[in-house]
C-alpha cells in the first residue's frame, strides 16, 4: 500500500472522528443519604456497640447523617464526646433514635423498642434463634420492617463474618480467662499456663476444631500450655492442624479417651457448637466429679445448652460456680467482657455494608447485588423470607428473590 494511500485513509479516519458521535452514558444507581440511629443497648450485660467513632466520621463525610443515643458507647468505653467530634448527633431519648431510616444496634429490640419503630424501617441487629418468639416477628411484620440478622451475613468467601470475628474474640479470652480462675487470686490452683523451665506445662483439653477452638488452641499454644482438641470431624482437626501450622494432640471423640483426658487436664475448654437446636453434652457429670480439685471449666457453647452435663448459666457479675470443687465459667455472653475489641470487629464488617447502602441506592439494590447480605435478611418490607422461621412458627414465608424482582 503506498504512502499516498496511507496519507488518504488518515484523513478520512479524521474527518470521521469529527463527526457527532453517540453519547454513552454510565448507568449507575442514584445515591442515598442514610439516616442511621443507634440506640443504647438495653440487654443484660451488652457492652458492645456496633459502630465506632472513627466509622461515624467515615459515614458523615459521605454525606449519612448518624444519630446515637447518649452513652451507647460508654460500656465500650467510648464517650459522647467521642462521637459527637466525628459528627453524630446525640440524643437523650430514644424516640428520636428509632425515627432514623436504618436502625443499628447489637441484641434484638424488645417489644417495647419495637413500638417506637416506624413503618418500612430497616433494622440490622442479632436474631438469637434459640430465644426468638413468634411475637417478635409478628411486631416487625406488621410495621412492615426490614430486618438482617448479625449472625448470617457472609463475606466474599462464603463465611459468616459476624460469628467468625465473635468466635476468634471469644476462643482467645476463654484461655485468658481461665488463666485468671487458675492463679491463687481467685482461689484457683495457683498455676501459670507458660512453660516455665523445668515446670510441667499446663494441660488444656478443647472440645470442637472450629473457630473458637482453633483461635483458643493458639492461644494456649502461644502461652506455652499443652493442648488436646477433640471433635468428630477430621476435616476440622486436619484444617485446625494446617492453620495453626504446628502440631497438636487431636482425636475423634472417643468416650473412653475423652474422659481420661478431661479427668488429667487443668482446663477443659467447651466448644462444640449446632447448626440448630443444643449443642452436644459430651462430659457427664461422673466425669466431671472425677476431675482434679480447683481445675477450670469454661463452657464456650452455654448459649446453646452446653458441653458439660454440670454447666449452668452464669453472668458476668458472678461468672463462676463450684461444683464437685471444679470451677465453672459459663458466661454466654463472652465477647462483651472485652466489649471495645468486640467493636472494632463488628464496625469492620458493619461500616462499610452502610456505605454500600448509600453507594448503590438503596438496600434493595445492595441485596440483589450482595449475596453476603441477601442471606442475612429474614424479613423483607414485612413479608417473611426466612424458610426456618416459617416452619418453626407457621408463619406463611416468601421467596426474597421475587420480592425483590418484582419491586424492581
């Protein structure tokens, strides 16, 4: 081809990169300023919060506005102060609180909190499946709420982000705490878990290879104390194996090897958990008589029943009891014990799930695009979408899916 030609076709190309030319518009969602309210825990010995100041600021500067209830963060120790410097407004009454559009918080709203809410709000909070009353659904039903619970959301790999952070905080304290029952100044045994230089170490047994069992292994591991985990699952002990990266005594439950361990050990540790329903007990109370005098019991899973046939619900005002001279922790509430880091992790996974609200305009689109957050939802703009609480209530239920297509 010659250069002629070459220098025509360029001209041509030019002339037709100056004629008019199609616009193509970027399509994207309108963005919504959220109203976000985040009223005063009023549950039992719940110091978390689910938000933090610095999180506050982000949201403000992005255009929300956020309206928190005097000392909603005082038990996490975070003032007023605090988050009124980052740009929340607060307020001394809750009414004001439950007027926002979004209402965030950590337990579930009583049925009083409900009262307060306004029609087509969204609430995001904990739904505690094992203590939830056909009234409560009803309440939010009928003021047409949406509602996500804590306990299902799912990151980008498929995990439950909320449980997940929750059982990493809670297996590494459960250690840390029965550190603390073992010293002399709470009567203990008066040992150290360390490994001490010519000094046995402790011996721990963990019942369940899942999170808090794994994050509780390294705990102890890291400690210097010797570690035996049982669980009826080899895939969690070969994963609890390769994630802690060094070796540890594991076992399948076995009856005869679990007992010989748990009546040797200084600290048995419960944490067995179920996808539904109680939790297994696998210590009885013969075996537990049969354990050394001031060793340390720590039932993880005491929320759902416990792993020990002699647990009972305690508090964090009296948090343990003696039996057969063993002591027994069973707070169900661990995480609020070390309520400021429990916060931290709850506004990494909460912050940025609002900001996503106001990104795509809406919930609704967040849902549809989401699956992490589709699966949280159990109520949505009044209609049941949850298949287990339909049939555990006789509640009729709807497909999310649809809902949200046909609102689309």
């Amino acid at each position: 081809m010659s250069s002629g030609t070459l220098s025509g076709f360029s001209d041509v190309a030019k002339q037709a990169m100056m004629q008019p030319q199609e616009s193509m518009l970027e399509v994207r969602n309108k963005k919504n300023k959220l109203y976000i309210g985040i009223p005063k825990e009023t549950s039992f010995q719940e110091n978390r919060i689910a938000i933090t100041p610095l999180s506050v600021a982000t949201l403000v500067n992005n255009g929300h506005t956020v309206i928190l209830e005097s000392n909603a963060g005082l038990a996490a120790n975070f003032t007023d102060n605090n988050y009124s410097e980052q740009g929340a407004q607060i307020v001394y009454d809750a009414k004001q609180v439950y007027q926002a559009d979004i209402i965030l918080k950590i337990a579930p709203p009583t049925l009083a909190e409900i009262e307060l809410m306004k029609m087509n709000q969204t609430l995001i909070s904990t739904l505690q499946t094992t203590t939830i009353k056909p009234e409560y659904l009803h309440a939010l039903i009928n003021k047409k709420i949406t509602a996500l619970c804590f306990e299902d959301l799912q990151d980008e790999g498929g995990s439950l982000s909320v449980v997940r952070a929750m059982s990493e905080i809670v297996g590494a304290t459960s250690i840390l705490i029965a550190a603390e029952y073992l010293s002399n100044v709470f009567n203990g045994k008066g040992l150290m878990l360390g490994g001490i230089t010519g000094v046995p170490p402790t011996e721990i047994v963990i019942l369940g290879a899942g999170t808090v069992g794994e994050y509780a292994a390294r705990t102890a591991l890291a400690l210097g104390a010797q570690v035996k985990v049982f669980d009826p699952s080899i895939y969690k002990l070969r994963r609890l194996q390769n994630n802690i990266g060094s070796r540890v005594f594991t076992s399948v439950i076995q009856p005869i090897v679990l007992e010989k361990a748990i009546t040797t050990c200084d600290v048995a540790i419960g944490a067995m958990r179920a996808n539904a329903g109680r939790s297994p007990c696998l210590v009885t109370e013969e075996t537990v008589s049969q354990m050394k005098p001031n060793s340390v019991i720590i039932d993880v899973s005491i929320d759902q029943g416990g792993c020990f046939e002699t647990s009972e619900v305690t508090n964090h005002t009296n948090p343990v009891f003696r039996k057969y001279d063993v002591i027994h922790y069973c707070v169900p509430n661990i995480a609020s014990r070390v309520a400021r880091t429990a916060t931290y992790a709850l506004t990494n996974i909460f912050a940025p799930i609002l900001l996503d609200i106001g990104e795509h305009g809406g919930l609704k689109n967040v849902i549809w695009e989401k699956a992490g957050v589709r699966n949280a939802v159990y109520i949505y703009q009044g209609h049941l979408t949850s298949q287990y609480l339909s049939e555990r209530f006789n509640i009729p239920s709807k497909d999310l899916d649809l809902l949200i297509v046909s609102n689309r």
